[in-house]
C-alpha cells in the first residue's frame, strides 16, 4: 500500500483556504496565498501575512474553522538592517492534523485508519506558515495565542526568552532555556549580539589560522 | 497531610538526561509538577547564525546523541527548499535506508534505557545487541558510529558501500525476528505490565492541542505522521502502513507508548528492505554541480526576506528547521535558523500526564516519552 495523497485535492484545499481568508478578512491588510516547498515537501501549503493587531483572531478563526489544530512552532526573528515596517517578525507554522476523536467501543477507542488517496477538501492535511511584522521598536511585541493552542505556550516563552519578543495575554513567562539570573534585557538572538568570528570571512581565507582574531579580542578574558 | 515540594533532577536516573522536575507532593501523590529546562543550552541556533549553510550539518548531528541522522536529514531538507537543490532519486532512496535505521537505533536505545528504568535489566543487553546492528549499518553508510554528518546539500556523502544491500537485508531480517523475542519477554513479564500499564494517561486530543507528536500522539489512536500526511522524500512510494495503537479510552498509557515504539521499528526495517528493492541503479547520489557550486549561489538563491522550512519525522516527533537567507550581506550563512524540537514541547505535557499518580510511577511515565535533553536545550 503506498500512502499518497493526490496532489490535485491539496491543491484544491489550499485553495479553498485563500479563499476563505479573502472573504472573511477583506477589510485588512490579511494576505494569503498558496505556495509551494522549493524542494522536500511535496504538497503546497498557505501562507499568511498577518496584520500584527489581528493575530488572536485570525489564530482563533484558524483553529476553529479551517481546522490548523496543531500549533507546531511560533519563533522570532530581528531584522535590524530591514525596513521600517518590519524589523521584527513573528513566524507561526501550524498543521491540520485534523484529529477525529477515536470513536470509542466497549472502553476501547477504535484506530482512525483512512486512504490518504481519498481525502478531499478539508480532510487534507495543510501546513500553514504566517507571518506578522512587527515595525521599529525596542519593546516588540504580538498577542498571545496560548489560550488557542496550549502548544503555543513553551513556543512562546522560547522565542519571548530568545529573541526578546513580548507576548501580550501570556501567562506565565519565564526563562527556559537560560538561567533564571540572566539580566532583564537580554536575548541573545538579537542582532546587536555577536559571537567571535560573527563577520570574519578569514575564517575561511585562512585556513591555517595565522592571523586570526577575533572580532572581541582584546575585550574578552 | 503537609504538601512539599521535590527536585528530581538534574542528576537522577529518571531525567535520561540534564534536567529538572520539580514535583509537589501530598504523601505519595502527585499533585502538580514544573520541569525546569535549559541545563545544556549550547545556542546552536546563534552558532548557526555564523556559519556557512554547509557546515551547519555537523551542529545538527550532535543536537540528539541517540538520533544524530534524522536531525541532519531534518536540516539539510529545509536548506534545500531555501537553495532550490533538486536531489537525485537514488539519494533520496538512501536517505531513507540512513533515517530508518536510525529511527530503529535509537527506538532501540529508548527501549534499553527505559526496561532497567523499571525493573527489567536483561532487555537493556538484548537491545543493545541488537542496535549494534543498526550501528555497524550506519557505520559502514556514514563512517563514524554516533555523528555521521552523512546527508549532503543535494545528496548524500558517498554511495552505499559495496555489499551494504545484502548486508542490509539480512541483518533487517534478523532484526525482524530478533524483536519478536525482546517483545515476548516484556509481553509476558509481569513487572513490566505492572509497571507501564494504567500509568500516565494521555488523551488524544489534549495532545494535539498541547503540540505532542510522533509515536506518543500515536499511541493514542491518531493516525497522523509527517511521512505520509506531508509526504516528503520517496515515503509515498514505499510500502509501509502507519504504526497506530488502540488505547482505552482513558486514553494512552507507558504501554500503548512501548507497543507503538516497537510496531514503528518493524514499519522502519520494512520500509528500509523495500527501498532497497526500489533503488533506482546507478552512482548518481549528489547533485552534479556539488557542494562548492550550491555555497556560491547561496547569495542569491537564499535572498534576504526568504524562508525555507521542512517539517520532518524524527523518532521523537516533528522536528522542524526554519531558515531565513540573507542575501548580499549575509552571504553564504543563514541569517536565522530556528528549531522546533519535539522534545521540548512533550516534556510541559509530559509533567502534567503524572499529576494524580503516585512517585513512584515517575520513571514508568517519563521514560515512556522518550525524553532526549540534547535536542530539547540545543
């Protein structure tokens, strides 16, 4: 049994949801489109640029009605050197596993199993990927999709303790992946922080190493 | 009776690995749980940031010890969408042979570190054996035996050994047989039903909505797996089914966790014998122009303001690579790397599957999720 999905029917899905999302946020900046993996993924998928003020609601009109039920990762980036409208992104993946319930029998759940050449419209698994800018500014900030997918919740607080990104409504913030004495301020994924050889080409110039320094030297014990 | 507070971890068997639970308790009853991460934070994603596309692999390798190729694979896939690189066909074929049997490798060191966890010494020695089969394989595939930095942007290092088929098929062969014993005996051992069944309830859809997947999402009756939901590679071509458990409707225990970690293991060696058979012959295993060619043009194929992004099934879950390109100014190193681990996101869960069940239960639950802390702190 080969497992395969027909490629025209996650086309049509794709579609379905650009659609859906013209409709239902023409009155904002909401863009969405269907694209597809340059290499690897095999089926297209929806991407989103969302305006920053909608995000809750257009997380909640995701989940709730085009299905995205698995919040797979929210991370952040700092564009320092990009334009004004966007010197900070926030990029959300999600996927429509499209979980049934098990239908349950005598204190069993019975296994979902179904022929992936079958599934049609919104039975198709979809990725999505969106993402929202955030303009100039030393306080970025998003709102919150925790109380959508619990999933979002330790994504958060990564990307929050990482890249300094603040998520307004999140409960619970804290340091995660380092130490909880780290000064308030620091995230070390900003751009302004370097580690040695960050802009040195002579890394590879000179293979042998003569003449290498790096860009602290002198600075750092 | 009063409640306290105790810190497992990060030195105790029960964390296989660098990490802490803080676990508040009433007698002998779990009432809540935090765990505590971030012991052996590396920043590989800053690390990343300062290095050239291809020399990112070797990071990817050390991020999970007992599953180092399928995190390369997950890399490599996500720099070949963001560099446009077609991959032969034949290389795609064995990188599914390297990632299967590597799943198998490290569901194999799960299972070993897991049996001693609750009282079952002698399945660690069969388990052990048995994956230094897998191990002599990727040995022979990628040349080292734990970091094999063995994929390639566009291909795979070199071609399979001479020989490796036939090697391959019988030692898949003997694998097949071999966990059938290693089943049995956990089959029939009382300690080890009594240990891992009714334990750690998961619900199916709290799992969803809390991001868990891979074999734990399965065990609870979920039919959802990258390889054939958002097929990538040659999954949709082999012949293979989805390893799904069927729980009770209390939902998946330690042992619907165990039983689809070992179904997954047989779905591995099946698929890896039937991308033997479907190899397409030949020597082309890289794209032509090679690595060198793919770092000049990553100026201005990796533009500033692009992505690419792979979502990938690891052992552990879905693992996921997203990267930005910089253009001009970052010339050939990506300008972000991020990382989703699915380790991170199943262990908040994994804690709070344990409130309500006795301490002494920790280990069976914990282990049963296959916690692997490289890859949680990268």
């Amino acid at each position: 049994m080969g497992m395969k999905i027909n490629a025209e029917y996650a086309e049509e899905s794709a579609q379905q949801i650009v659609d859906a999302a013209a409709a239902r946020w023409s009155g904002t900046s909401l863009h969405a489109e269907v694209r597809h993996h340059k290499s690897g993924m095999k089926l297209p998928y929806v991407f989103i640029n969302c305006p920053k003020n909608h995000w809750r609601a257009v997380a909640k009109w995701l989940r709730f009605e085009m299905g995205a039920d698995h919040c797979s990762m929210i991370t952040g980036t700092h564009w320092p050197e990009g334009p004004d409208e966007k010197k900070w992104e926030v990029v959300a993946h999600l996927m429509r596993m499209n979980v049934i319930n098990p239908p349950e029998r005598g204190g069993w759940t019975e296994q979902v199993i179904r022929d992936p050449a079958i599934l049609q419209d919104d039975d198709v698994p979809m990725e999505f990927e969106i993402s929202i800018s955030i303009p100039d500014t030393r306080n970025p900030s998003v709102q919150s999709v925790q109380e959508v997918w619990m999933g979002a919740d330790w994504n958060e607080k990564e990307t929050w303790d990482l890249v300094g990104i603040e998520f307004d409504g999140h409960e619970g913030m804290r340091r995660v992946l380092q130490p909880h004495d780290t000064p308030v301020g620091f995230h070390p994924l900003q751009k302004e922080h370097k580690i040695r050889y960050h802009d040195a080409e002579i890394m590879y110039d000179d293979t042998q190493g003569f003449g290498r320094k790096p860009a602290d030297d002198g600075k750092v014990k | 009776m009063a409640e306290m507070w105790i810190s497992m971890g990060p030195q105790h068997p029960m964390t296989h690995g660098l990490w802490t639970l803080k676990v508040k308790v009433d007698g002998e009853t779990v009432v809540d749980t935090i765990p505590d991460l971030g012991y052996i934070h590396r920043g590989v994603e800053k690390i990343c940031e300062s290095r050239d596309f291809t020399k990112i692999t070797t990071y990817c390798d050390r991020l999970c010890y007992a599953s180092a190729n399928t995190w390369a694979h997950s890399y490599i896939y996500a720099a070949e969408d963001l560099l446009e690189v077609e991959v032969p066909a034949r290389a795609e074929h064995i990188r599914v042979i390297a990632v299967e049997l590597q799943r198998i490798a490290s569901h194999l060191i799960w299972l070993g570190a897991y049996c001693p966890d609750i009282g079952n010494l002698t399945a660690f020695v069969w388990c052990l054996r048995e994956r230094e089969m897998m191990m002599d394989l990727l040995q022979e595939l990628g040349g080292s035996r734990m970091h094999y930095n063995f994929p390639r942007i566009g291909g795979v290092k070199r071609d399979l050994p001479i020989g490796f088929a036939m090697r391959a098929r019988a030692k898949l062969n003997l694998f097949l047989d071999r966990i059938q014993e290693t089943e049995q005996m956990l089959d029939e051992s009382t300690v080890f039903l009594v240990r891992t069944q009714g334990v750690g309830y998961a619900k199916p859809e709290e799992m969803v909505n809390y991001g868990v997947t891979g074999p734990n999402v399965r065990a609870g009756g979920v039919n959802y797996d990258i390889r054939w939901a958002h097929p990538y590679s040659v999954y949709d071509e082999l012949d293979w089914e989805v390893s799904v458990e069927r729980p009770s409707i209390k939902g998946a225990d330690s042992y619907d966790r165990y039983r689809v970690r070992v179904d997954e293991m047989r779905q591995s060696a099946r698929m890896c014998l039937d991308a033997l058979d479907k190899m397409p012959g030949g020597a082309e295993t890289h794209y032509t122009e090679g690595d060198p060619m793919i770092l000049t043009k990553a100026r201005e194929r990796a533009e500033e303001g692009k992505t690419g992004f792979h979502h990938f099934e690891d052992s552990r879950g879905e693992s996921m690579f997203y990267l930005a390109g910089g253009g001009e100014q970052r010339g050939k190193h990506p300008y972000r790397i991020s990382i989703r681990s699915p380790m991170f996101i199943t262990i908040p869960y994994a804690a709070k599957c344990m409130i309500g069940h006795k301490v002494a239960d920790i280990p069976a639950i914990m282990g049963s999720f296959d916690p692997c802390i490289g890859e949680t702190d990268r």
